[in-house]
C-alpha cells in the first residue's frame, strides 16, 4: 500500500468508506493542536493529540519519547479505529506531525496507514469541504503491539554514526551549532550528516516526486541498501524523513529521542560545525 494518498483519492476513499481519516494537527511552539483541530478538519476526522497520545511525558527521554502502549491503544481506540482499518492521517500541511503518526502506527503494529500528502491544505485546494464540526467516533478495537518496526536508542544512534548513515534532519544551524531555540546545549551526534528535511519538500508541503528523493539522498550517501538512522530535536521530524526514505524504499531508523534525549547524559560527546 502507498504510504501517500492525494486529496482526491482520499475523498473517493472517505465516498466508499473504505478508510478512517484521522486529524493530527500540530505546531511546535504554535497553538495547541486541538485548537487547529476547531478552527478547521477533513469533516468526520476525530483529533489524536500528538503531546499526549503519540509521545510520552517529556524527560530524560527527551521531549517527545515513546508513548505508553497503554495510553496510545486507548488513544486510537477513542478515533474510533480497529485492526482491519486502513487509516489516513494528516497534518496541517507538511505531514510533520502525519509522519509522527504514521511512523507510531506502525511502531504499534498497524501497518495499514498512510499520509495525506499536503495535509489540510492541499485537501482545501482541491475544494473539498472543511469541517468545525468535532467528532466522536464509536470505540474501536485496535490492539497496540508495540516494537513492530525498530527503533533506535541513543547507542544505536552512535553506532549507526560509525557503521551506516545518521542523518540529522534540522536546519544547517541548529546542526552546526551555530544556534539552538528549543534545548538547552547545541550542536549534533557525532558523526551524523546533515540533511535538512526541507530538502525534501516541495514549497506547499508536499513530498518532492521519489526521483528527486533519490538524487538528493544520494549527496550525502544514502542508497537503497544503506543503513540509515533519522535524527532530529525531539524525533517528529526524525519520523517524517523515515517516510521520506520510506517512499523510495530505504528502511531507515529513528533515534526517537534524538537531540533532545542525547543531551540529558553529560557523557555523551556533542559535535560543533560540520563533521569532516
């Protein structure tokens, strides 16, 4: 199955009621998602919050960890999904937080999802309608079987520095060090590459066609059979570049706690500038 699917085919998809379309609408720093949610959502789409149904608490993890199995079951059995569902889930517009999502479905054992390419906004371009209408969905049934896809912790990200390919996603500044607005000590892993994920973006927010994809990826020495880890500040944008690979089928990993787990243990080694 496709892990993108475009406004129009998501619409012919919801006309069927072939999927379950599910908002997961987030801004780092911005409003809450469940403000975005309000303001505007695919109509039938119930909200799943990022901070508190795919994360964990914040703290020696990092900000954005793995969320309890528990929790989440109950999160998603509350959007009203089952196991034989296929899910679509998407974001305000560049599957940041859709990538969050798809990457923890699949961590919990559901394969079936995939991510509006654009989000709400391409699903408005298209001129389909757009809801303020909440939604509470009947239960469902989905079971969480967490570890079905690997992750990396903070050893695997050092060693895949060594080994294969540890891509930092961030912006070249946040990478180098050169400034850092959301953790409190700058810099990188050492070792990793840097590869901004908004390389791999169109300016609307939605993914650069798998050609482009590759040839990109192939300027920091990623191919197919690569071993590749995704790293960013809190591992949301970790996930999106794991889609991002995923569309050209490279397996990459996330360090899901990333910067911000690697540097709450003063022993871990922080890299400044561009590695050689």
């Amino acid at each position: 199955m496709p892990a993108l699917i475009t406004a129009d085919e998501l619409a012919a998809a919801i006309e069927r009621r072939a999927v379950r379309v599910v908002d997961v609408q987030y801004a780092l720093g911005g409003p809450p998602g469940a403000r975005l949610y309000a303001e505007g959502h695919v109509p039938g789409a119930p909200f799943l919050d990022l901070e508190t149904a795919l994360a964990g608490a914040p703290g020696s993890g990092g900000r954005h960890p793995l969320p309890d199995p528990g929790a989440l079951q109950d999160a998603l059995r509350a959007c009203g999904l089952g196991d034989e569902d296929e899910v679509v889930v998407y974001d305000q517009r560049t599957s940041l937080s859709a990538s969050r999502a798809w990457w923890v479905l699949r961590w919990a054992g559901h394969p079936g999802v995939r991510v509006l390419d654009g989000g709400l906004a391409a699903w408005a371009r298209a001129g389909r309608p757009v809801s303020t209408e909440p939604v509470t969905p009947s239960p469902g049934d989905l079971t969480v079987r967490p570890g079905s896809v690997p992750v990396l912790d903070a050893n695997g990200a050092a060693t895949m520095a060594r080994a294969g390919v540890l891509l930092d996603v961030r912006t070249p500044e946040r990478y180098r060090g050169d400034h850092e607005p959301v953790d409190h000590t700058a810099g990188h892993v050492p070792g990793a590459v840097n590869l901004p994920m908004a390389d791999l973006l169109h300016e609307d927010g939605t993914f650069l066609p798998p050609e482009r994809i590759r040839e990109v990826l192939a300027r920091v020495g990623v191919g197919r059979d690569t071993p590749v880890g995704t790293t960013c500040g809190s591992g949301i944008t970790a996930a999106q570049m794991a889609l991002a690979l995923h569309l050209v089928r490279v397996d990459a990993v996330p360090y899901v706690g990333s910067w911000s787990e690697w540097i709450e243990d003063p022993a871990r080694p922080v890299a400044l500038g561009k590695d050689p």
